[in-house]
C-alpha cells in the first residue's frame, strides 16, 4: 500500500483552518488504498493557528505538526515538509482553500494512470483575484519563461503532487532561497498537468501582498537565471556606443560647423544621467547577486523548528 502526506503550511490562519482540516480529513477518510497523514507546518503565526493545530494533532494522531520558531516564509515552510515526509507521494497544498483538497483524489489518479512523477496544477480560471494580481502573475510565469534557462509550465503554484524520487532530490538541494515550483521543474522526471478552477479564499486576508510578491518574483528570477547580467552587460554597452558616437557628432560639428552647440547644460544632464542611470542598474543587479552568494555563505539554516507534535 503506498502513503500520501499532505504538506500544508500555515501562516495567520485561524479563521480558516478549522474548515482546511475538515476538508482534508473527509477527503482522505474516502481516499482506499493509500495510508494518509497530513503535515501543517507553522509558520511562526502570531494568530491562534498555533494553540488550533496543537489541538487538531491531540484529538488526530495522523497530523503532524512542525512549529517554526519564528516566520521564515512560505517556501521553507514548504521546504520543512517535504524534509519531513518519509510517504511515497506528497500533496503540496495551501491551507487557505483556494486550491481545493476535494480535487486530491483526481491527482492520485493522474499520477496512477500517468505514472507520473510530478502532477502540477495550471490555474484555469483564478476567483477572487483582482485583475491587478492576475495580470502580474501572467506577465511573471511568461517573463520568467522568457529570461530562464530552464521552462517552467505557466498559470502554476506549489499546489502539485510529487513523488518520492522527486522529494529525494529536492532533499539533495542546498541553498537557502529556494523557489520550489522552479526546482521540482527543473529535476526533470515525469511531470504532467493537471487543469482546475481556483477558488478565492475561504476566509482572512492574503499572505502575499505587492511587496512580498516582487520579493518573491526576483528570488525566482535570480536564482534561475543569469540573463538579467548579461541584460546589464548589453545595456553598458549600449551606453558607452552612444557616448561615443555623440562624442565623435559634437567633434564632427565643431570642425565642419554644422552644430552650434554651445557651454550649455542641457547634454551634459542627459549624458550624466543616461550613463548614471546604466551603472547604477549594473551595479544594482550585481549586487543582488551578491546578497544571494553572502546569504548561502552564511550557510544559516533554512528554518528552525521550535517544536513538533506525532512526529
């Protein structure tokens, strides 16, 4: 008989996790022919989600509980689980019901009848968000596609299934700002798309405001490719062609007089600030490079668990 852990990370979810637990449990009470376990991981929630699933995995032996010590984000929560699961397969899902755990038995079919080693799941419709937040997440899957060496399927979140080769792997990965959705594609292996409707949010606010979003974004991007460098090295380059071309015009004027220009103030703004802008935008990408390789140096740990409970 094979084992399915669902890995749910949870931050600030007490008006929902109640109603996250309950649908995950009657899911997989009609779930036959696989042992289950679900895995919440707290976040380091500053709400009552703590105390709540503390409560859950007293009454229900087959949770597991991982409490971080403080906040660290929503990808080493993930992280955490699948450092955890020993099951044969694992269920990546959020705990704010937008993915919803009812469609769990439908990737258990996928990956049986596919044997598939990744079923990842592409967002057909997204309720609940605004056209903002929609329009930011197709230009940033396309963009990333774009500028990435490696292809990532669009319209896609952590809400996948994954099997133990693939967390096998995953475990074998290091460093520490991990952009999980970006790793399980790029292992390579069976992988295979699921199409759903996503629902809004039961109940709270999202954990994922602009800010965290752009931080987000520029961790995937950073740590999948080094195009942004050469975009920086190319647009130096530019910079420096066009200085010299109007270097060799303002010459060429002055001697044959077909300019007039003057000790004026006005070309001297644009070149300082055309050539400025160019080294401060080199300098900037640059320098989050750097802030990557200073962070891994450290070697700090990923997340630190305070505390467990059924593990």
């Amino acid at each position: 008989m094979q084992s399915v852990s669902i890995i749910v990370p949870c931050y600030n979810e007490e008006a929902v996790i109640h109603e996250s637990y309950s649908r995950l449990k009657r899911v997989l009470d009609g779930i036959t022919g696989y042992s289950t376990e679900i895995i919440f991981i707290n976040d380091g929630s500053k709400d009552r989600t703590a105390e709540m699933l503390s409560a859950i995995a007293e009454q229900d032996k087959q949770v597991k509980v991982l409490h971080f010590s403080r906040n660290f984000g929503h990808q080493p929560a993930v992280t955490a689980g699948i450092h955890r699961c020993q099951s044969d397969l694992a269920v990546i899902i959020d705990a704010d019901l937008q993915d919803p755990p009812e469609l769990i038995p439908e990737l258990l079919a996928v990956q049986q009848r596919e044997q598939a080693n990744v079923v990842y799941c592409v967002r057909e419709k997204r309720k609940g968000e605004s056209f903002f937040k929609k329009l930011t997440a197709r230009v940033f899957y396309r963009s990333m596609n774009y500028l990435s060496e490696v292809k990532f399927p669009v319209d896609t979140g952590d809400f996948r299934l994954i099997d133990r080769a693939v967390m096998n792997e995953f475990c074998k990965f290091k460093e520490k700002g991990k952009y999980i959705r970006g790793i399980i594609s790029w292992v390579g292996f069976k992988q295979v798309p699921f199409y759903y409707k996503r629902d809004a949010r039961f109940a709270g606010e999202t954990k994922y405001p602009l800010r965290k979003m752009l931080n987000f974004a520029s961790t995937a991007l950073l740590y999948f490719s080094t195009k942004p460098l050469k975009l920086s090295t190319s647009l130096g380059f530019i910079a420096v062609l066009l200085g010299i071309v109007y270097a060799i015009w303002t010459v060429l004027g002055k001697l044959m007089g077909f300019t007039h220009a003057i000790s004026g103030w006005s070309s001297i703004i644009i070149l300082v600030v055309f050539f400025g802008g160019v080294q401060l935008l080199t300098i900037g990408v640059l320098g989050q490079y750097i802030g990557i390789l200073f962070d891994e140096v450290k070697d700090r740990p990923e997340y630190i668990i305070e505390k467990s409970e059924n593990c």
